[in-house]
C-alpha cells in the first residue's frame, strides 16, 4: 500500500502494541473502512440519521 506508515509509528510510546495481530493486519482493517466511508452516499447517511432522529422522537 503506498504511503504505509512504519509498525513503530503505529503503536504506542509504551506497552504492547493495540492489536495482537500486528499493525499490518489493522492498516489493512482500517483501509477498508476507509474505502467503505468513500463509497457512501453522504446526503443519503444524512436522509437516515434524520429520518432515525424523527422517530426516536416519536417513539415514548
């Protein structure tokens, strides 16, 4: 993947690294949320997140 980040740059200054699996495993996790969050529709996400608001607050 172009632009990777070195694993050190990844985990914390002490301590076990975030993911037992290693941080290739979660770049490669987080570049498919990533590309996920792309491909979405943001004024359909905003038609939903109303519509969800509108009937949370019709519901008692």
């Amino acid at each position: 993947m172009p632009g990777d980040a070195p694993c050190a740059t990844l985990r914390p200054a002490s301590g076990p690294p975030p993911y037992p699996w290693g941080c290739h495993a979660a770049a490669a996790a987080l570049q498919q949320v990533i590309d996920g969050v792309r491909g979405l529709d943001m004024d359909d996400v905003r038609r939903q997140i109303a519509d969800q608001q509108a009937e949370s607050q019709d519901t008692p």
